[in-house]
C-alpha cells in the first residue's frame, strides 16, 4: 500500500511540473484485465475484508501454490517456455492468490489471469452458462460480443476448497474461441488440483 501511495506522490509531482505538449491523436487501448469482473463476497466474516499481511505474503520472487500449477506451455501462446515465471502475480490483494501471464501476438495483448480465494467461493455477476468440466461446475460469461471490453471470457470454479477465477482475454482471433481457451485452462487446473 506504502508503494502506490508514493508512485501516486510521485505521478502527482511529476505531471505537475511536466508541460510539455505531444501532438497526434490519443489511441484508447483498454489495459488488460483492468477491473476485476468477480463478485466481491460479502461475508460475515470480519477477517474476510482485511488486506493480506505482509508478513505472510509472497514476496517478490515467489510464485503462490496455486498459480505455480499453471504453465506457459499450457497456454496457446507461443514463444515462452514452462519455466518462465508469470508475467504478474500477488498483484490483487482482494484474492489470496492472483497471477497473470500476458504476451503481444502480432500486436494484440493477449492472456490468461487466475483469481483463487481459499475457503470462499468466487461468483460472476451475470452468467453466459454452466460446464461440466471432469466432474466439477464451471461457470462462464463470454464477454467476446461486447464492445465496450476486450473479447474475454471469465471462468469461475470451486477450488481446492475456495475458488478460482480464470479470465482469458485475447482479440486477436488465432487460438479459438477466449471461452474454449478458458476451458482448457479449467481442465488443466482441475487436473493438477491434488498435484
């Protein structure tokens, strides 16, 4: 938290005494996996809302247990080899696990996140349906028609005792569909769930 708010003193300085002027035209380009499409759990639990304690999370460096499951080479991206890390993890302190891996495809951001809280299920607002996906639900909303995102598909399932949250975000067209992409993943991790 100490490190956002002094990149935020830092922006706030720097854009203060910044003044100069760039011409051209603004190109918008929606940041990946900017806002979480997960329901926020409401629970009863006070503990629930707290931020995780730095003292027990991953530091930099260390991959978390249930990110470590998933590889590069899962994916259908090329060019990466298994070993190499996520390209983000322990990035959302809403979740006690979270991890991306990200990649430019002919110029086009394409990936995959996963979301894992322990002990609570997570939910989408709004759903598309429901997979049987090796014996387990796996809920999905397919967000690849809608204008105002990139083409994704957001995955939820109950997860070694929680749940776990797969987005897959990828406009460019050229590994099937973002919700069959996201089915493999969930198949993969539900392989290696007990691994």
């Amino acid at each position: 938290m100490r490190r956002l708010v002094l990149l935020l003193a830092v922006l706030v300085l720097a854009s203060g005494c910044a003044r100069t002027t760039v011409g051209g035209s603004p190109v918008a380009q929606a940041p990946l996996d900017a806002a979480s499409p997960f329901d926020q759990e409401s629970s009863t639990d006070p503990s629930a809302s707290e931020e995780p304690d730095p003292e027990t999370s991953p530091i930099d460096g260390e991959i978390t247990p249930v990110c470590a499951k998933l590889k590069w080479t899962d994916l259908p991206y090329p060019g990466a080899k298994a070993d190499t890390p996520p390209t983000q993890y322990t990035y959302d302190s809403s979740f006690d696990e979270s991890c991306r891996w990200t990649t430019k495809v002919d110029g086009v951001e394409v990936g995959v996140s996963l979301r894992y809280r322990l002990n609570k299920a997570i939910t989408i607002e709004r759903t598309t349906g429901d997979w049987d996906v090796k014996g387990r639900k796996v809920t999905y909303l397919d967000r690849s028609d809608e204008p105002e995102v990139e083409p994704s598909c957001v995955l939820v399932l109950p997860y070694e005792g929680g749940g776990l949250g797969i987005i897959v975000i990828d406009s460019s067209g050229k590994f099937g569909t973002v919700c069959d992409q996201g089915r493999k993943i969930a198949e993969v991790m539900i392989d290696r769930e007990t691994a």
